[in-house]
C-alpha cells in the first residue's frame, strides 16, 4: 500500500479526526512517539503525495439539510471519458466522480458522479448545468436518485493499533464510495 | 446555526492550517477567541454535523473495493439490504430510483476475499449482482460549498 509502518500508525491516530486542543499535532505525536514537528511534516507529505486528499472540516451534508443526492451516470465514448471525467470531477458541487465498468448491454454508464443537493430540484439544476458547462448534451445519461440510506458507516483506513479502541463513525456521503 | 459556525463549517473543509496551532489560525483568521473555534468545532461535533475535523484520504490506497448495484423486487427490499448490511465491509448502502434499486460498496482487504464475499451475497440473497469496481477517479476534492437559506 505504499506507507511506512510509521506512516500507517499516524494514518491510525488521525483518521477518526484530530483532538480539538490547542496542539492536536503534539498530541498525536505523543500517542506515535513523534515529535510535533515530525508530525506535521510527514502529514504535509502525505498531503504532497495525495494520500490525503484534504485536512480540514469533514462536515455531514445530510445532517446539514443537503438531504437528496442523485448518482448521476454517463455513458461516454471511452476515448473522450478521462477528458470529460476531470471536466466534470472538478465541479464544486459534484462530490465523486468515478470511472466504471459497462456491462452491456444492461448498463451502458461508464462514468459516475454524485452530485448532491438541498433538494431534488436543486440536484436536478445542477445536473442542468452540469451538462451545460462540460458539454455533455450529446452524452446519454441517468439520474439515479437515493430514496432510503440503508447504511452509511464509512469503512476505517487503517486498523487502529490494538491498544486503541476502533470506533465506528459514520463518514459524509462524499467519502469512501469506492 | 450562528454566523460563527456557519464559517466554521464552510471556510475550512479544505485547509486546516498544519500549523502547531491550527485552532488559534482559524481563530485569527475570523476574529475570534481560540476557544471560541475550539468550542464551536466540539460543539459541532456533537450535534452530528460535523463527522471530525482531519484528514479525509483518498480512496483504495489500501485494501479493494466495489461498488456493488442489485435489482431486488420491492417486497425483498427491506430483508435483503438488511441480509447485505450483515457482511463485513459492507457500507454506503442505499435504495435508488432505478430498476437497478440496491446500491453499496463492498471492501475487503484483497481481491480474492472481495471475490468470495461478492459471491456470498449472491448465495445469501438468490440475486445477481452487478460488480462496478471504480477503475479511475477523476474528483478534486475541494469541499463542498454549502448555502444557508
């Protein structure tokens, strides 16, 4: 998996969130047996590197009213799909953007894009303009919306170490739907 | 939700200073007090809207996955995402408008255990499963910027 032993206890000590005191990255270190600095250099690393996508405020749209969100799904010629895939994965309001398998002839789509929204109708308007801005008129398209959330418990990075408890937490909608 | 949290929530999803303090940056940057931020980031927290703050990490670094889509009938529905649920490395299950209804991601720590699980649901449930295993991603993740009426 490409990370250091080291790398993978601090991915262990941070992945259920940051202590929210005055110097979390002390304290992380102090768990890991790093210094603070150590700490926050090797997360700016993994931040360069790409392992961690962003450090910030991991908020929890449903829970903010953004309470529909639409698997949106595209089938694309495949040597246009990574052009058009980084068009449209780079829209502020579409929150993954993938590309799949077809299997045809049942299931054409080979691009998926989640796009979410206070409501339907603002999901759908964004799909509007989502077609709009990347040029997608042409592009034969599905709008699958959720209907119930069944399960929504974001699978852990990394085991915690043994003398750590794991907690299970429920992760945003925008994470993990590998 | 007061102005104070609304910055909270929308002005850091993507750059928490890694700074020795990040909490008392924040501070300066919205002219508040350190635990003010502290205590409002705690606060979130609890109310359930904010899941944590720290990393989020890019996908299928470690360990595979699949999105996994089913076509249940209506009746089924309810027992089978239970049924489904019940495995191990099973999340992000929901119930979609589409004749394809019952969508989740399965993860497993190899290829092969991934196999053998996919397999079992089919067993389990008596229905055939569509295995939609991301091949690239093409999202930047910049956060999601958030409106308030």
């Amino acid at each position: 998996m490409g990370l250091t032993a080291r790398d993978q206890q601090l991915v262990a000590a941070i992945q259920g969130g940051l202590p929210l005191v005055s110097r979390p990255f002390a304290e992380i270190g102090a768990r890991i047996g790093l210094s603070e600095n150590e700490t926050i250099e090797r997360i700016q690393a993994l931040l360069a590197d790409g392992t961690i996508k962003r450090l910030g405020v991991v908020v929890r749209h449903h829970e903010l009213g953004y309470r529909a969100n639409a698997m949106t799904v595209w089938n694309i010629p495949d040597d246009q799909v990574d052009e058009l895939g980084r068009r449209i994965g780079g829209v502020n309001f579409v929150t993954l953007c993938y590309r799949r398998p077809r299997h045809l002839p049942d299931w054409p789509y080979n691009l998926f894009s989640m796009i979410h929204g206070q409501n339907r109708a603002a999901v759908l308007h964004n799909i509007e303009h989502l077609i709009e801005r990347c040029g997608l008129k042409a592009i034969q398209h599905e709008v699958l919306f959720s209907r119930q959330r069944f399960k929504q418990c974001g699978a852990h990075y990394i085991d915690a170490p043994p003398h750590q408890p794991v907690v299970a937490r429920m992760h945003s909608p925008s994470e993990g739907q590998a | 939700m007061n102005t104070l949290e609304k910055r909270l929530l929308n002005d850091f999803q993507r750059n928490l200073p890694p700074s020795p303090t990040p909490f008392a940056d924040m501070a300066g940057e919205l002219g508040v007090t350190e635990e003010e931020v502290i205590s409002g980031l705690r606060t979130l927290t609890e109310r359930g809207v904010v899941s944590r703050v720290g990393p989020v990490f890019r996908p299928q670094r470690c360990g595979v996955s699949s999105l996994v889509a089913m076509t249940v009938p209506e009746a089924r529905l309810e027992a089978v995402a239970e049924l489904v649920n019940a495995f191990p490395g099973v999340n992000h299950n929901y119930e979609r408008e589409h004749r394809l209804n019952l969508w989740f991601v399965v993860t497993a720590n190899t290829q092969e255990h991934l196999q053998a699980l996919l397999q079992h649901i089919e067993q389990q449930t008596g229905l055939a499963i569509l295995p939609l295993p991301m091949q690239a991603e093409y999202h930047i993740d910049l956060g999601f910027p958030l409106q308030w009426d």
